[in-house]
C-alpha cells in the first residue's frame, strides 16, 4: 500500500516531462526553420548575382553542401545518421511496404514526427518522379552525359592552383567561373534535415554545382556498395556453357589465375640468353644448315695437320722443291750441260751457280750415293728452325665486282665517237680555237700568226688575218648579233670584225668598233695608264696594248665585257674591259700567286681566278671573295664552268682531271687521272651532259657528266670515249678542244697544224 502512491506520482510526473521537451524541440525546430529560410534567400540572391555571366544554372535552391563527394566515393553531409534513416526510408517506399520505421514507437510526439515525414517524403516522391521523367525525355537521345561538354573547360590541370583565386575556371565563352560560397555545417545539416532529396546530392568539385542522382543512378550505387554487379540484369549465377571438349582428355584444365612470375622477365633465362650470345659470338655455336661430311679419304703422310691447337696458330711448314727432269739418272741429252758450260760454272758466284748438275747413267745401280745429301739435310733442318714463318691471308675477292657500277655507254649517246672533219691551212700549231654562238664558223690560231675563220660543214676557209706574231689565244662574242673576236697577241689584244653576219648587224659592229680619242678625265686617265686603247684600220678592229704578254681572254655573257690574263703583270695582270664606254679596270681583289685562268659564271655576276694551286671565286657585286677551290695538283692549266654553275672542272699539268661541286666542299668531288702528259684544255658543252679533256699525249677523253637538279643526288660522272688521231711534235700534242654550241661535236686543235671535228 505505501508504495502504489509512489507509482502514481511517478507517472504523472512522465507527461509533464514529455510535453516540455516536445514543446522545446518545437521551438527550436520554428526557429531553425526561420534561420534557414533566411539563409536560403540569402544565397539564392548570392548565387543569382554568380551566375549572371555563366550559362548554365546551379540548379539547387539550398545553399552548396560543406562535404562532397571525390574520386568516385559516394559522400554526403556530416549528418551520417539521418542520411542512413532517409536512405532507408527511401527504401521502404520504393519496396512498396508501407510501414515507416519511425513510426514503431508508442510515443505520440514519435508518431506525430513519423507522419510529417511521410507527407515530407510523399511530396519529396512527387518531385522527385517529375525529374525524373524529366530527365528520361532528355535520356531518349542517342547521346550520353558522357558526350555533354563540361561547364568549366580548364582541362586536367590540378583545382588547387585556382585555391586562392575568385573563380574556379572558364566557361565556354571564355568567362570566369566564380566561386559559389560554401554553406557551413550547420546549415548543411539544417538543409539535410529539410529536403528530403538531399541525401542524392553530391558535390561536383570541378564544375562548383550540385548534381542530384537519379533512382537508377542510386540503385545501381548501392549495388557496388553492397558488392553486386551494377546491372540488375546481370545474372552471375548463370548456367555454365561447357566449351571445352573433354573426349580423350587426360587431364584436367586448370582454372586458376595466372600466377605473377609468368608476367615477370626470367632472371634465368637472361643469363641463358648470355651465354648462348657470348657462345655465339666466339664461335662456340655455329648455325649451320648441314653438318659438314668428314672427307672419306685423305693424304696419309701429309704435313699438315687439322688438330685444334692451343696457343699460337698452327703454320705448317714449306715443302721442299720435288724433283724435276734435270735430276733424274738417264735425263734427256738437252738437260746435259756441255763441258764448256761446266767450265763457266766455275766462273760464276757460289750463290749463282747451280747446285746439281745433270748427269746420265745407263741405269740406276750405276747411281753413286749423293755426296751432298748431308748438307742438304742440315740446310733444309737450319730453314726449319731459323726461317720465320708467317700466315698470309689472300682474300678471293672478284676484280669485277670492285668496279663501280656506271651505265652502259649505249645509253649515254650521242656523243663524239669518230672523226668527221679536218681543217688544213694553218703553217704552224694551233693554239687556240672558238666556236660562234650559231655554230656555223669556228675561229683558229696559230703560232704562224694567223687568224683563220672556218665554215663548220665544209671546212671551207672564209677569212684570214696576218698579226705577225704568234697567236695565244682566240675568243668569239657570245652574242649571235656581234661577230667579233677577240685576239691574244704578245702584248696586244685585236677585237676583229669577222663581217660573217647581216648588213644591219654590220653597222651595228662597226659603230661599236669605231674609236676616237678622247679628251684626258679622271676615269680616261687611269684606264690610259693601265691599257692603250687605240684604232687598228690595218686590220679593222681595235687594239687594246698591255704593258705585259696576254695569254687569255674570256667574254662576259653578255658580249659587252672581256677579261685578259698577263700572269708576269701582278697587280694588273688580271683587267676587265667595257666595249661600249672603251673603259679598262682592274679586278677589286688582290691575286695570291701567279695567275693561269679566268672565266666568267655563266649566270650570276662571280669571277673566277685559277693560280697554278687554287681557284678563287669573287662576287663582283658585293667586291668579296666567295670560295676557295683546293684542287691539289702540281699546277692548274686551265678551267671550264658547267652551264649550271654550280660545278667547275680544273686541268692540271699531272694529267689529272678536277671536277669540283661548289655546294658539296672546297675539295675535289671526283680526281680523274686520265692522261698520262700535261692537260692543255678542258671544256663543258653548253647543252648535252658532256666534257671533254685534251693533252699532249695526243688524245682527247669525252666524258659523260649528268648534274642533277636534287641536291642529295651527287654528278654521275662516266667515262665515254677516247679520241686520238693527232701526232706529236716536240713533245706536244693537242693544245686546245671546244664543244659545237648546238651539236654534241668536239673539236680539236693539235701540234700538227690541223683542227678535227668528231662527231656521233
């Protein structure tokens, strides 16, 4: 009885309680929800001034969670308890059945609280199913979310470097990306606590937005959660399809994984692998297709010997001379010496005299033993002993096959091959030949002091001029309309009228042959000083004397220019002369050495200047010197220039041939010793891919030089044909050659008065 009142008490007590916290709990439950309210508009204002320069839209209403998800693990806001009871709610009603866990409990503030959450997850259920058909109409397309362009396109670039920067990024417009303000754990867990859909949100770090899942996107999480295939339909338990045939088997196929030395390299077999190499390389291990067949006979007492020996190599010894007719006991009476010969024999050196003499016997037991057997015997152990002995390795090598492979000379015509023509009339050597532009004349000198013009075809003569002195060397203009050669003679240089062309052009010549003197300027003073320039009515040109003998003359291309060569003239032994203004200048350079050659480049305003070492090549224009040409010769003799321009072939007086490729080196490309005697000439044809070379050992080598237009591709330079017919005179042989302008003719000029023409 005393203790039923204490009972009564207590339990009266018990509601009092319970009513004071539920009222409490929903006070602070109003005023959390006023706070967040607040808060909420706060940063929907925040994040609509955010998001005015970016085209997409955040789309979340609550403020952006502290925590997020990364690297693939599912995360979400600290309230991990409240998430699970959601997540678990949100099992129950998609399970279909009915019953809310929370609502267990007798308590009614439990039972109140249980059914507000129910009406919250039933409006959280309708929203949820609208994006979610949403989101189904934009799945219908063929693309994926994979496909979607992301909204910041800084790429693979660490997001800690925009740490303490405003923005995060650049979007597709190339705008900043501003950082959204975070919202503190409180917050977080008020917005958790409020929006039943908040567990699906997950925090995108890259692009700064919530992205909320989906169901299926859910589902198929808590299916790698629980460690299940993410695909419902996937069955892992299906029946087993048996492949393998197992008729005739004895064993078993094993299952099991392939174990980790399989995909490791065998420290084992790499030292195997070694020692099969280093056998391999000392010959230890030969790979061949068929054992070699050990001979089935072989030499009985034969010296040499196959055993392998160690140490030094084996070196058999000579054999001694076997036995020959001489030394047999009833020779043949022609190898019996007479006793006069005998007696000579005495005569003679030990070391030359022979050391058997021949003998006849009737048979062989008449045969005395050999007195010198002895000796013989020690000698032969003495050359055993003594006489070193070394082992010469010969390798069988085809002479053919060191030959360079060229084509076949059939492939290369036309070319000069016979002599056609010969051109008579001259008393002495020819010196010098030219050929006109057109090809119809040729031009000769000779040391008889004639200047002879020559019809091609016919070898008729046309014209001759006595100079009086011997001719060193002809030159003709290579301009078709101005017929004019140029003469070197000692000390003089005539530009003689060959009249071969039309009345027009006549004029033309005459008028720029005709000279009168001038009053003394300044340019007329020094050009005086250098070359007297004067009018020759004797033969009808001009004469250009020089200080010092002139040996050669070369035209510039356009036919206005002509340079002249005194070698003994130093400073002003090489000078250039202007036709047009009758102006004489000396080079801008200084020449090292003696002078032997010049020519003109057959395109471009360069000289070239050959010594009796080197040739020097000057730009004019820029007034330097270009390149210097080592040929590495005795002395050069003479010059010619591809019609390209890029090659040069120097003659030497050693009879070797220099063929130089300018953009390749300094040094020769190609050293051909052709000639046993001096070269006297060299020469390019202006079209065809030939050049030819002329010596005094009276021949004439034509050559087929191909430059092509790569410059990997190297000249391919092959040797044509050899051209004799000239005789020799003193020593000399042909002195000059020249190529027909237009035809693949040579012509060469010879000690022996005569010019020939070689055709195809």
């Amino acid at each position: 009885m005393g203790r039923k009142p204490r009972k009564e008490a207590i339990d009266s007590e018990k509601p009092k309680k319970d009513d004071k916290q539920r009222k409490k709990v929903e006070h602070l439950k109003d005023k959390n929800i006023e706070e967040t309210l607040s808060r909420i508009k706060e940063a929907e204002e925040a994040a609509a001034e955010s998001s005015e320069d970016s085209p997409f839209d955040s789309g979340s209403e609550d403020g952006v969670d502290d925590e997020s998800l990364s690297e693939g693990e599912f995360t979400a806001s600290e309230s991990g308890s409240e998430l699970s009871q959601v997540s678990e709610d949100e099992e129950v009603v998609h399970s279909g059945d009915g019953d809310n866990p929370r609502t267990g409990s007798d308590d009614d503030g439990h039972g109140s609280g249980g059914s507000a959450s129910d009406d919250n997850n039933n409006d959280g259920e309708g929203k949820l199913d609208e994006s979610e058909n949403s989101r189904e109409v934009l799945e219908e397309s063929d693309s994926s979310e994979d496909e979607v362009a992301p909204r910041n396109t800084v790429g693979d670039v660490p997001l800690k470097w925009y740490k303490d920067e405003e923005h995060i990024g650049y979007d597709l417009s190339g705008k900043k990306i501003k950082k959204k303000e975070r919202q503190s754990k409180l917050d977080s867990f008020l917005a958790s606590a409020d929006d039943s859909k908040n567990w699906r949100k997950i925090y995108d770090e890259y692009n700064d937005e919530e992205v909320e899942l989906t169901k299926e996107e859910t589902k198929l999480v808590r299916r790698l959660l629980k460690g299940k295939a993410p695909h419902a339909e996937f069955d892992p338990y299906a029946p087993y399809v048996d492949w393998f045939a197992w008729d005739g088997a004895k064993h078993p196929i094993s299952n099991a994984p392939e174990p980790k030395r399989r995909f490791i390299p065998s420290k084992w077999e790499n030292k195997m692998v070694l020692r099969y190499v280093r056998a391999i390389r000392k010959g230890l291990i030969k790979f061949d297709d068929k054992p070699k067949e050990e001979p089935r006979f072989y030499a009985l007492w034969d010296d040499d010997s196959t055993a392998d020996r160690q140490g030094l190599a084996y070196i058999p010894a000579p054999k001694p001379k076997l036995p020959g007719h001489d030394e047999s006991y009833n020779p043949s009476l022609e190898y019996i010496p007479t006793q006069e010969e005998v007696n000579s024999y005495q005569l003679m050196f030990e070391e030359d005299r022979p050391k058997f003499i021949p003998k006849q016997f009737k048979s062989l037991r008449a045969v005395p033993a050999y007195e010198k057997a002895v000796q013989d015997t020690f000698d032969r152990c003495l050359d055993l002993y003594l006489c070193p002995r070394v082992r010469k390795k010969r390798l069988n090598i085809d002479p053919e096959s060191l030959k360079p492979k060229l084509p076949s000379r059939k492939d290369l015509k036309p070319y000069p091959t016979t002599r056609y023509l010969e051109y008579k009339g001259h008393k002495g050597p020819v010196t010098s030949i030219s050929t006109e532009p057109t090809g119809q004349w040729i031009a000769s000198g000779s040391k008889d002091g004639t200047v002879r013009i020559w019809e091609v075809e016919t070898g008729r003569c046309l014209r001759i001029w006595d100079l009086g002195d011997a001719i060193e060397e002809v030159a003709w203009n290579p301009l078709p309309t101005l017929s004019i050669l140029a003469v070197a003679v000692g000390h003089d240089v005539f530009l003689l009228n060959t009249r071969v062309g039309n009345d027009e052009e006549q004029e033309n010549i005459e008028e720029l042959l005709h000279f009168e003197p001038q009053k003394a300027t300044g340019e007329n003073d020094i050009s005086a000083s250098i070359v007297d320039w004067c009018q020759d009515d004797k033969h009808g040109g001009i004469r250009l004397k020089h200080f010092k003998a002139v040996t050669k003359v070369e035209w510039h291309r356009k036919g206005d220019y002509l340079s002249t060569l005194a070698p003994s003239g130093e400073s002003r032994s090489v000078l250039i002369h202007q036709l047009s203004k009758k102006l004489t200048q000396r080079i801008p350079f200084r020449t090292k050495g003696i002078p032997v050659a010049t020519a003109f480049h057959p395109t471009r305003s360069i000289f070239f200047t050959a010594t009796k070492k080197s040739v020097r090549v000057y730009d004019m224009l820029k007034q330097k010197l270009v390149k210097k040409l080592d040929a590495g010769v005795r002395e050069i003799s003479s010059i010619s220039i591809h019609p390209a321009g890029d090659n040069v072939i120097v003659g030497s007086k050693d009879g070797k041939l220099c063929w130089f490729d300018m953009d390749l080196s300094s040094r020769p490309y190609r050293v051909l010793r052709c000639h046993s005697k001096d070269i006297t000439g060299v020469a390019y044809h202006r079209y065809y891919p030939l050049f030819a070379s002329c010596s005094d050992d009276c021949t004439a080598y034509v050559f087929h030089g191909m430059v092509y237009s790569d410059l990997n591709q190297n000249p391919l330079i092959v040797p044509l044909e050899i051209l004799r017919g000239h005789a020799s005179a003193d020593g000399r042989g042909v002195l000059d050659c020249k190529f027909h302008p237009r035809q693949p003719w040579l012509f060469t000029a010879g000690v022996d008065s005569l010019i020939k023409l070689y055709c195809h």
